[in-house]
C-alpha cells in the first residue's frame, strides 16, 4: 500500500489500546474516517459525552495514515470505501491497518451488504462491524463492546452473514462465490477506475487485474461490463 511512511512511527504500533491499562477518567480517544463530511459529523455527535473523544477526523485514506502516525487513539472508526487514485481501500485498507497499527481496535462503519466482504473483514481481523443504516444510538455500546475486547458485529449484518450458510430454496439461482481478490476488483471497477489505476491501488499488475475481472465475469455468466455494474448494484458493492 502506498502511504506518507509505510512502516509507522513506533510510538502508534505500540501504544497500548483500552483495555491493556487506560486510566478510567481518560475518555476513549477515538479517530474517525469518512469521506462523508455528514458521515462524520453524525458519528461524533452519536459518541458526544464525557467517556468519548474524538481526537480526530479524517476524510480519505492519506488523511487517515497521517493521523495514526502521529496520534495515538484507543479505537479507529473507518468506513470501507473511500475512492482515492492514490491509496487503497476496501480490504487493501483494513488489511494494512491491522497489519501496521494492530495495537488499535478497528470497527468498519459501511453500508456495504455483500456477505464475502463481511466475512473477509472478519478474517483480517476487524473487530467491528457497524451498518450506517443502524440507528446511531447504537454505536456507543458497540464502541465498548469492542475496546472490552470483545467482537462486535451489529444485527443486521449477523443476520447477512447467518443467512449466507442457510440451505438456499429449491427456487433460488445458485450462488455464486467470487474470491476476495475478484470482490475488490469488481467493486473498484464499478467505482470507475481503471484496469490500470486498480493495479496501482492494488499493488498488482494490469494484466492480474484483467485476469481477476474476466474470472470473476465467468463465474457470474456475464460477458459484458453493463452485466457486472448490475451484479454489484445488487450484492451491494456499490456502496
């Protein structure tokens, strides 16, 4: 992933998170990340009170790294998609953050609804799960849940993820399962980037990336790009 510092400042990888010894009087120090500025604005609002501080916010990805290499938080509130030529999101992002600031808790606020996503998020990790349909009173007892150490996905995306292993009805088209390379590969595709910008974000070549889409094009049986838009408009990885 291109970023300001790829390895960060020691000082953010290593700051303890809550739960390891936060001083009970100290209010949760929380940075945000939305390219939404209504987004963001709504969150700080729904975690207003003396147990929470939102010590600050972020509008991209590149936004985002700065804060986390120079402020220490006890929890990161990010949204999954936010389009930018330069640096990755998605699960690139989620990955990486795990990966390099893993000392801090990490809650994903999205109203993205594709099953494998979800579960590929909580495969990298990701302590949280919070759709931005939920109603936002519902997110300060999500935010402790998860710096207690505990997982928190919210009900409506434990009922999308159950579903996934019910047996389908006899009736329904059988389902289809892209890998989470192809997923981030559509879902950027009908985000309007290019075979070429995709590779950069991804850190992949531009024929890999041609690969990874026309696999995942036979897989749905489609053999148009009109075809693919439709298919993520419907699983929801156009959000």
């Amino acid at each position: 992933m291109h970023s300001p510092s790829d390895t960060p400042r020691p000082g953010a990888r290593g700051a303890p998170a809550v739960p390891h010894g936060q001083s009970p009087h100290r209010p949760l120090r929380i940075i945000l990340a939305d390219d939404h500025p209504v987004v963001l604005s709504g969150i700080e609002m729904a975690l207003s009170g003396p147990a929470f501080s939102v010590v600050a916010k972020a509008h991209g990805v590149r936004e985002l790294i700065e804060h986390l290499e120079c402020m220490p938080c006890d929890l990161i509130i990010s949204d999954y998609s936010m389009p930018d030529e330069r640096f990755p999101d998605g699960l690139a992002l989620m990955g990486y953050l795990k990966r390099h600031y893993r000392a801090y808790p990490l809650m994903v606020i999205t109203m993205l609804r594709n099953p494998s996503i979800l579960r590929a998020l909580l495969n990298a990790g990701v302590d949280g799960l919070f759709d931005k349909r939920s109603p936002l009173n519902n997110l300060k007892p999500a935010v402790l849940d998860i710096v207690r150490g505990r997982r928190y996905t919210c009900p409506a995306f434990t009922d999308i993820l159950q579903a996934r292993h019910l047996p389908a009805p006899a009736t329904a088209p059988a389902s289809v399962n892209l890998s989470d390379r192809e997923l981030e590969v559509v879902r950027l595709f009908t985000q309007g980037l290019s075979g070429r910008m995709i590779a950069a974000q991804l850190n992949r070549s531009e024929k890999t990336i041609s690969r990874q889409k026309r696999t995942a094009m036979d897989k749905l049986g489609l053999d148009h790009d009109r075809g693919l838009m439709e298919f993520a408009r419907a699983s929801g990885l156009g959000n």
